[in-house]
C-alpha cells in the first residue's frame, strides 16, 4: 500500500506494516508497546529500529495517532 502522493515503502518498512496490519486486523487501536513487541516478535527488530520504522509508517500516512495510540490507515488485504 503506498499513500497518496507518497513514496513506497522500503521492503523491510512493508514487512513491518504487514506484521502490524496482520498482528491487529481486528483491533481499532493498540499501544506503541504492543507495536514495538510485534515488530520484535515478528521482524526480529529491536526498539530503536522498531522506533524508527513506526516513525517512517507515520510520517507516510500508514499509521495515525489518536490519544496515545497507534492506529492503521485504511489497509487493504491483499496478500
């Protein structure tokens, strides 16, 4: 999935939204600690590089804040 008008994810940052995107497909919302213990479990990356790659999915347009927590932007499943 690539936001409108952005560019597209690095490989390993669209393993990580899918990891997410899979790990949460029926949560409205979850925490930055859920996500980052996702991203350990599922990528094998630790928390600065969790950090990172969280910050890349929001700053594309892939993840929003709403008090606190993460959410997914509309995610199609397509894989």
């Amino acid at each position: 999935m690539v936001a409108q008008g952005g560019s597209p994810l690095t490989p390993l940052a669209q393993d990580a939204l899918d990891a997410l995107a899979t790990a949460f497909r029926d949560e409205r919302e979850f925490t930055y600690e859920q996500a980052y213990a996702i991203l350990k479990e599922k990528e094998d990356l630790g928390r600065p590089a969790a950090e990172d790659i969280i910050e890349r999915l929001y700053n594309k347009g892939h993840l929003y804040e709403v008090e606190g927590k993460l959410r997914l932007t509309d995610y199609g499943f397509t894989r």
